[in-house]
C-alpha cells in the first residue's frame, strides 16, 4: 500500500507496523492483539499511580489516578468553617483540575 505525500514521494506503509500487512489477515490481528496487550499494561500502570495536588496556598488537595480518576479530596475543617465557605467548591474544583494535570503530564513523560 503506497500513498503519495504532498512533495510527490512514494511512501510505502506495507511493511510498516503502523499498518501490518493486509495480504496476511492472521498476521496483522497478531500485530495488533500485540499492540492491544502493550497499551494495557500501559494503562494499568498509570492506573496505579497516585497523584496529589494543591492550588497557591489553599489547604485542601485532590488525588487522582494516571488515567485522572478522582480517589480522594482533603478538605480541612478550618475551611468550612470560614466567614464564606461557598469559596471552598472554587478551590476543590482547582485542586482536582491541578492533579489531573499533574497526571497527565506525568504519564505523558512515562513516568
């Protein structure tokens, strides 16, 4: 399979493991079961991962998974128990928005 690029060069993807040979149909699902199975334990990985964060001087931290799921939410009595604690949602939802992020950035580094 050969596609033209924009500068008139041929480039072959047959051989390619982005696109597996589709003269040999049992190959290519071996391909990608093989490439199903790698991103699994990709994600599994990043699953088990726990990230944490606050927002500036805020106490209250949010902890999420490597896929972004949330896990957890430390609020601090003390900030319920302020003159405007309706603030609190704005900081809880900067804190989950941080750790998530953070998450991301990090699987994106393998890390």
């Amino acid at each position: 399979m050969s596609h033209e690029e924009s500068d008139g060069k041929s480039l072959d993807t047959t051989n390619s493991p982005l696109h597996p040979n589709q003269s040999h149909p049992s190959e290519a699902r071996a391909v990608y079961m093989q490439r199903i199975a790698e991103l699994k334990r990709t994600l599994q990985a990043g699953a088990q991962r726990r990230y944490s964060a606050k927002v500036g001087d805020a106490p209250i931290r949010a902890t999420v998974d490597g896929t972004g799921k949330l896990l957890g939410i430390e609020v601090p009595d003390a900030c319920l128990k302020q003159a405007h604690p309706q603030g609190v949602s704005e900081e809880i939802v900067a804190a989950i928005r941080a750790a998530r992020a953070l998450a991301a950035r990090e699987q994106a580094k393998g890390k």
